[in-house]
DNA sequence: CGCACCCCTGAGAGCGCTCTCACCGCAAGG
DNA sequence: CCTTGCGGTGAGAGCGCTCTCAGGGGTGCG
C-alpha cells in the first residue's frame, strides 16, 4: 500500500536514457543550441517516457528567468477586488502567459515602492503587470523592472500602458445623455488620487463647459458601496440633477440602487450611465447603459508586452463603444 | 546616468558582513538552529544595514518547500470567474498567507489529473487549494500532494473540506419561501456533475417531498447567462411557477432579469432567492433575497490548513444565515 | 595535404540557499 | 583526570538546471 518515495525525474536521468550529457538533454529540451536530429529525438523520446517535468524553480535559479507573471493590484484597499473586471483581466492574463509556460499570480500591492522592489528582484517573477496605477507607483516602479512592466491605464517614459480610450468612451457617454436632452448632468468619479481615469473626468468637463452647462463632480471608489454614497452626495448638493456619469460600472450600479430606494425613476428622472461593461450590467434594472471596456485584449497586449519584451509596440489605446440599454 | 551593474545582495555578503558563516547567516535568518545572542545581533543588523532578501527560488531550490499558494479554479469553463465568489476567496487567501511569506497564484485547471500532477511537483507550489471540485478531481489528486491541499466544496478521505453548510443554508432560504405561502418552487441548480451543491439540491428536494409539491429543477452553470436560459426553461415548462431558488446569486440575477423581461414582477408574481450574497445582491431591484457565504473565512481556513499541515483542523463546515431582501 | 572553419557534444562551474556532519570548547559528572 | 554532553559554529555537499568553454570530427578551400 505504502509508495516507493518516488524520486524527481531529473534531466540528468533523462540524460542517461538518451546516452548524452545533461548539456545536450539541455539544448534539446529548452531549444538553446544545435543538435543532430539523431540526438534529438532520443531526448525527446525519453522526455515523454519517463514523464520529465523540468524543473522550473531549478531552471529560474540557473537561468535567472522567472516563470510566473505578476498581475499588481496597487491600491490602498482591496476592494477593488469587488469589480469584475479583475475576474476578465486574469483570465485574459492566464491565457496569454500559458503558451510561454508562464504563470499567473495575483498579488496586492498595498504601498509601491518596497513591494514593487520585492518582485523587482524576485526571481520567479519574469514580469509584472500593474493594475490601478498612480504616478507616485509609476515613479516606484524600480530601474531592475525595466522591460518587464506594462501598466493598465496611465504610462510613463519607462512603462508602456495600454488602456481603453477613456475620453472617447467617455465623451460617447456624455453626448449620449446630452443628446437625450439631459442637461444637469453630474458625474461620480474614483478616488481623487488615482490619474487612470482622469481623461473621463476631463471629457465631461470639456462637454460641460463648452455647452455652458454647471460642473457636478463627487469623488467614488469604484465599488457599489462608493457609489451609493456618493449618489447621495450628489442628491443632497444638487437635488434637481437629471443625468449621473458614473465612472465604472460598479459605482454605477450602487448608484441606482440609492436612486431606486430614494423614489427616483431611472431613467425618467435621472438617466445613469457607467463605463466597463461587467457581466452584471445588462442584468440591472434598468439594464445598465454603459461603454465597453475590452479589458481582456487590454490585458493580452500588455501580458504579450511584458512577455515580449521590447519586440512589441511598447503602448497602445484600445476603442470603447457605446453600449445602450434602458437607463440613459 | 547609467547604474553600476548591481549585484545581486546574497547571503553570503551578509555572512562576511556578519563575520560568520554562511550556515550561520542561514540558521539566524531562517531561525532554524542555535546562535549566540552576539551573533545572532550582528547577522540581523547586517542584513537590515544591506537590506538582504532572502532569494526564494534558491530557498526552494535547496530545502524543497514552495513559496506559493495555489488556488486552482477546476473546471471545463473558466466561466465560473465571473462570479465575485472567486475574488473574495483570492483576497483572503492573501491575506491568510501572507505572514507565512507565501504568496497566492490563481490558477485554472482545466482538466484536472495531468494538470494537478504538474502542481504537484512544482517546487514552487507549497501548497493547493482546490475550488469547485468534482469527485473526478478528488480522484485525481495526486499522493504527492498529500496534507498540502484542501478543497472548497466537497471532500474526501484524503482532501479536507472546508464549506458553507448548504444543506442548512438552502434549506432556510427553501422554508423562508414557503413560509411566504410559495407553493410552486422552482431551483436553478449548478452544473449537474460539479457536486459542489448537491446538498442545496437536496435540501429543496426534501421539503418538496415532505409537503407532498411538485419538484421543478433545471441545470444553470453559476453564471447569469445560464441562469437567464434556465430561467426560460422554468418558464416555459411550468408557466405557473411562484418561486425560484437559485443555485447562486449570480444565477438569480440572471433569471430575474428574465423576470422582469417577460413581465413578470418579482417578487408579487414570483419570488426568487439566491445564494452566497455577493456585493451585487443588494443591489439589484429588487434587492435580492439569499443566504451569507462566509468565503473569506471558509477559504481562509482553507488556506491555514494547507500551510500548517496537520497542526490544524481537517475540515470545517460554515454557518449560512439568511439574507432578507425584497425578491422574496 | 594542411588549415580553417563550423556543427555538435561533454565537462564542469556556478545560481543562492539549506542542511548534514564534524568539530571545538566548556560545564557537569564519574 | 578522563568521559559525556551540549550549545554553538564552519566546511562542504548538494538541490536541478543553464551556460560557457574547450575539444572532436567532419567539410571546404588553398
């Protein structure tokens, strides 16, 4: 009943299956180097018989590439967990990493700097992709990360971004609920702090301004919570307020539910709009009007980025379309 | 402008700094061992002074613990990601692990005996918690995984268990319906082959029993889309149907929504509860009626006993307490 | 025929750490 | 006085892999 304490397969084994030197079996397995077609296939013959698995760990010590891709969640809180959209950008990431024999690891990156050193110098990790960016974690991000960063949302010089285009998405929005004749429309935003949604800010400001119309602007969070207090923010100052940009989905959301219970038809009264997408958006009632947010391509590109290294475009701003349903 | 080439800061600088050994240095850092308080001062200091970081590969490499926690997503469609379910369970797996300096990768298995195997023998990988687990799977869990994995949902002799108490759970949220005077109860129930809820199923099959009404059970998939086509099956082969109870949440907002679509009102037409209140559920119009998932603590413990090993209880059942909103 | 290649291969030195083992000194016991 | 025993320490052998480097055997060219 009890197993023989079966030893690892190592590549030495695999090595003396084939009659060649470790070396060799090296070149062979990992594709490093010549070798004749003869000595290649006894490698590979041995690989699927005895079921070698190299050693990843092994292979990260000697080799000093890491084999998992880091997804870094920056935040002060963890709720940004609470949006689906961390679900999609993980799946997204999870795909795009398995051909490299890469994989995925969520990690919260409560403050930047020390945490952003630690998977600097980490060897498992062979990149990093930084979710909810501030420019002070853009300014953390360490020299050692150099070519194996990308970040969702805002850039810098030294890291490529890739992000939904936030002010055309935005202004599609804005347009939307004007066009429908809404003319004091206020927006919840995200936390004053965060810059990766500043160009949505700016959009609706541009459009209130150039039509004359008054600026209502309260700070969210991006979660439900956030936005149901900021919803009542909103209904407190500006009681007569006809139209609510909200800056994602979640916000949005939280949003209706405090108009609902406030005695506020949506959209009759006040039409609400959020930004994303999320699966549960078109189930809300009413079915949330929002812009899409291709969160897996964004994350797939800047996974490639990462993966890639410099073979890559270093940046790119994927397309947001409008999506109408029932609340603006 | 360009940085001198640095140099890895490795255990053995802190050694020489320390004026010790490399063993020494070890047996200090790692707090495995004997030291003099002297020593033990002077290695301490050296390493803050040189702010050494202990390499985690090479730590696996030479003493064969991982330095991950894997929480594996089994199942044939990476779908169930989109329930908010999943990120609660990462946050708190983070959490949980964190003081053991262990870190959490989310991982889907899709099939799960190569893919488990592979964990298996990662030197990286301390440790596997298994989430939306089938019997196959339990099957497949490989010796070498043994006192290193617990599964979410079902068990077996050799995978603790840690869960919600469904059978209690569901069985509040079945009587709590025909309490209300609901006599024509309808369930939404999971995927039939993940066993995961079984006992939800269960729960309701007894009470329709024992009241003598008739049991209504379609198959959804945990997502809204499948609750919405599960939803229409309901409606489709029993027009007259009362009630739903929903595997889970995201199920039930599915099938309000189709609900609501087909002119339906909710809860004065039909009523419908889900389970797990996830984030979203108190948000949707009307509110959604369920039951508490503790995942946070449940995957906690998951994660406790897999880190500690056998120091810890095996396996543990969590209280569910009903929800009360408006859908029912 | 000699020389310069080039293709392929093996030996061996690490990567940074842990851990076993042997050792040293000193206090306690016979 | 010699034995034990024990807290503290260092030397050194790996963990499984990659990669550099030197060499061996062909071919092409002068």
């Amino acid at each position: 009943m009890t197993m023989p304490p079966t030893r690892r397969i190592t590549l030495e084994d695999v090595a003396k299956a084939a009659g060649v030197s470790r070396a060799t079996a090296s070149r062979v397995i990992s594709g490093s180097g010549p070798a004749s077609p003869d000595v290649r296939d006894r490698v590979r013959t041995a690989v699927r018989h005895l079921g070698y698995q190299p050693d990843q760990v092994a292979r990260s010590l000697a080799s000093g590439t890491g084999f998992r891709l880091v997804i870094a969640i920056v935040g002060t809180t963890p709720r940004v967990l609470d949006d689906p959209y961390v679900d999609r950008a993980v799946a997204a990431a999870a795909e795009t990493a398995s051909p490299y024999g890469v994989g995925v690891s969520l990690q919260w990156v409560p403050r930047a700097a020390p945490r952003l050193d630690k998977l600097a110098d980490d060897r498992s990790v062979r990149g990093v992709v930084l979710i909810n960016t501030t420019e002070a974690t853009l300014a953390a991000v360490p020299a050692a990360l150099h070519r194996r960063v990308a970040s969702i949302g805002i850039g810098s010089s030294r890291v490529p971004s890739f992000d939904v285009d936030n002010a055309a998405g935005s202004s599609a929005i804005v347009h939307h609920l004007y066009a429908s004749g809404r003319r004091r429309i206020a927006m919840v935003t995200g936390p004053p702090w965060l810059p990766c949604a500043w160009r949505s800010v700016r959009s609706y400001q541009n459009l209130m301004r150039s039509t004359g119309l008054p600026v209502r602007l309260v700070a969210g969070d991006f979660s439900a919570a956030g936005g149901q207090q900021a919803m009542r923010t909103v209904l407190r100052r500006w009681p007569d307020t006809d139209a609510v940009f909200a800056i994602n989905d979640a916000t949005a959301l939280g949003a209706i539910a405090v108009l609902r219970e406030s005695g506020h038809r949506v959209p009759d009264d006040v039409a609400v709009a959020g930004f994303d997408d999320i699966p549960f958006a078109e189930l809300s009632a009413p079915a949330l009007t929002t812009a899409s947010h291709p969160v897996g391509q964004i994350v797939s590109a800047a996974a490639t980025a990462v993966l890639e290294g410099s073979r890559v475009a270093p940046a790119a701003i994927f397309p947001s379309t409008l999506v109408r349903r029932a609340s603006a």
